[in-house]
C-alpha cells in the first residue's frame, strides 16, 4: 500500500510539474507577445516623431519663405516711402 501511495503521490508531483510548465509556456508566450507590442509601439512614436520633424521642418521652410517675402515688401515700402518723402520736400 506504501509503494502504490508512494506511485500516486510521484504520479500527482508529475501532474503538477506538467500543468507549471505549461503555464510558464502561457506565461512566456504572453510576455512575448506583449515585447513585439511594445515593439511596435516603440516604432510607431518613432515613426510619428520622425513625420512631426519633417512636417515642422517643412514649416519652417514655409515661414522662412514668409518672411522673406515680408522682408522684401517692407523693403519696397521703405522705398516708396522714402521716394515720398523726397517728392513732399520737393513740393514744400
């Protein structure tokens, strides 16, 4: 009776270590799952700033084109000033 109680207790201690194993493969499988998520989020923020750079430097470029436009007009408007300025002396 011993050896047949013995038998069960190794054949249950058996049991226990199987179904443990095959909940660390469960387990192991979710934690691999969840690194390629991450993954995926890490290259999707990274995707996404690398477009908000592009965008912004794509802005830049459009407010630099901006300003010089602006440059340039105060500078004809400085001058038609200017040449209004002389024709008002001229007429004084």
């Amino acid at each position: 009776m011993a050896e047949k109680n013995a038998q069960s207790v190794d054949d249950a201690i058996e049991q226990v270590a199987d179904q443990a194993e095959e909940g660390l493969e469960g387990v192991k499988e979710s934690l691999t799952k969840a690194q390629r998520s991450m993954e995926s989020a890490k290259t999707a923020i990274q995707e996404a700033a690398g477009k908000t750079k592009e965008t912004a430097a794509v802005a830049a470029e459009k407010a630099r084109a901006s300003l010089d436009e602006a440059r340039k007009a105060l500078g004809e408007a400085r001058l038609k000033i200017c040449g209004m300025a002389v024709i008002t002396r001229d007429q004084a």
